[in-house]
C-alpha cells in the first residue's frame, strides 16, 4: 500500500517553510488550524510528521503543539526534532507520537538509536537521511546541514538498517522547497543496495504530478511533502481521489461521512 505523508515543521512557536534548509515563518497554531481542517486532510493524506526545527528547542512547548494536533486527527503522527533521550521520547508518546524520526542521532550517538530501536521495536523508528548530489557523489549531511558525513549512502543505510530501523526517508537538501518536484536521480545510487525497509522520498514536491511521479515508482513505498501553501484546504482529498483514478494503490478514505468522524472528534 502506497502512502501520502504531510510533514509540519515547526520552529520557535511558528509553523516553517524550508527551502534548502533555510526557514521562512508562515503561521502559529492557530493559523494552522484556520488554514486546515486536519480531520478533512486526514482523509487525504495517511501519516503526518511533525519536526521540530527549532534553535531554542523546548520540549514542553513542543508536546503541547503535538498533543493539539494530535487530538485533531486520527491518523499516525511522526515526531522528530532534537530527540536525545529516552526520556524525551516518553514525554512525545504521552501526547499522541506512533513513531519517531531520528537523524543527528547517527552521527552521534549509534549506541541510543539501538537502544531506542531495542526498547520500542525498529518499526517505532524512521531515520531520515539529508543528502546532495556533488559531482556525482552522494553526501550525507547532518545537524541541519551544516556537517557532512564521514559515511556514504550505501554505509549509512546498511548501518541503520542494523542498527534497528522501521522506514527511511531521502530527503533531497537542494531540492527542499524548490517545488520543481523530486529527485529521482537519488534512485540510481539505491540499485544495488538492499533495502529491508520502506523507502519516504522527501523534497521538491509541489504539485500532483511530483506525487504521481513518485508514488508510480515500484521501490518507493511512500512520498513527503512539507509544501503548507500549494496543499492547502481540501487539495489532500482531491490528489488523494487523482491517485486512486491513475491506480496507485492508496487507502480509500474518500467515500467516508467526514460528518461522522467530526461528531466524533467534536471539531467544527
């Protein structure tokens, strides 16, 4: 089953867009729940992520914004964003988080990525890999792209793989925010590696086509968009009816009374 995930950055009590790896506010909570109806972009979209990007992260006020959000959807969330602890992570789950993103921690600590994965199971975790393409070569970056890597894609991928890992996503550095839709070009370096897991393809996504482009790919097990203005209102059920008429294999929430699943949530 194919997967459509919306991913939320949030940084210093605003909702981010992030173009490169370089932020631009858009809107606190309350404008996110003006601007989305999240239990009518449940219905179009299957998990949503929620990355903490902070400079001054502060954990308590992060789990309030989790918690509101959560109590809004019914649908997995994905928590990420300066989670060093196991500590950490019991506070998140307490305020509605399926599963949690893990990056920096592999340059950093291998030894808590184990225990996490040991301690929850490796399908709790999803690693997120930030790469370029340079001069053929792909780069592995870490700490919001500020430091390469002394492991190469295909190392990095094998070691998390070991190390206890549920999902990987690609996330494309010069792509992020473009717009101008994924980079497939990241696909030829994965050939000869064995994935034992599903594969997130992230960066780039600005319309439905970029979905589609996506999605239709056989080793590609979902796609991510972080895009909060071009998927906005009811643009979530509407690519997610698209997908099912070109066939791709997605769960159908389309013939659902939302009426219902509003009664239920109390939202309106």
């Amino acid at each position: 089953m194919k997967r459509l995930i919306f991913s939320l950055l949030y940084e210093d009590g605003y909702f981010v867009l992030s173009r490169n790896f370089r932020t631009q506010k858009i809107g606190d909570l309350t404008w996110l729940f003006k601007n989305y109806n999240l239990i009518d972009v449940s219905f179009g979209i299957d998990e949503i992520i929620i990355i903490d990007v902070s400079k001054n992260k502060n954990l308590d006020e992060f789990c309030k914004i989790v918690e509101k959000i959560s109590s809004r959807i019914f649908i997995p969330i994905t928590v990420g964003g300066g989670i060093y602890s196991i500590e950490n992570i019991k506070k998140l789950q307490l305020v509605g988080a399926d599963k949690i993103l893990l990056n920096n921690l592999f340059n950093s600590n291998q030894d808590l990525w184990k225990n996490i994965s040991n301690v929850y199971g490796s399908q709790f975790v999803v690693a997120c890999i930030d790469y370029k393409i340079i001069n053929g070569e792909v780069k592995i970056f870490y700490e919001k792209a500020s430091k390469i890597s002394k492991f190469n894609l295909t190392e990095t991928i094998n070691k998390i793989q070991n190390l206890g890992t549920g999902e990987i996503i690609l996330q494309s550095i010069d792509y992020d925010g473009t717009g101008k839709g994924l980079c497939m070009e990241i696909l030829e370096f994965t050939k000869n590696i064995r994935l034992m897991c599903p594969l997130i393809m992230k960066g780039g996504i600005g319309k439905f086509d970029h979905i589609f482009e996506g999605l239709k790919i056989k080793k590609v097990d979902a796609v991510c968009t972080a895009n909060l203005l071009n998927f906005i209102g009811d643009t979530f059920l509407k690519v997610k009816k698209s997908l099912i008429k070109k066939n791709i294999n997605v769960i159908d929430w389309c013939d659902i009374n939302l009426n219902e699943y509003r009664d239920i949530f109390k939202i309106k």
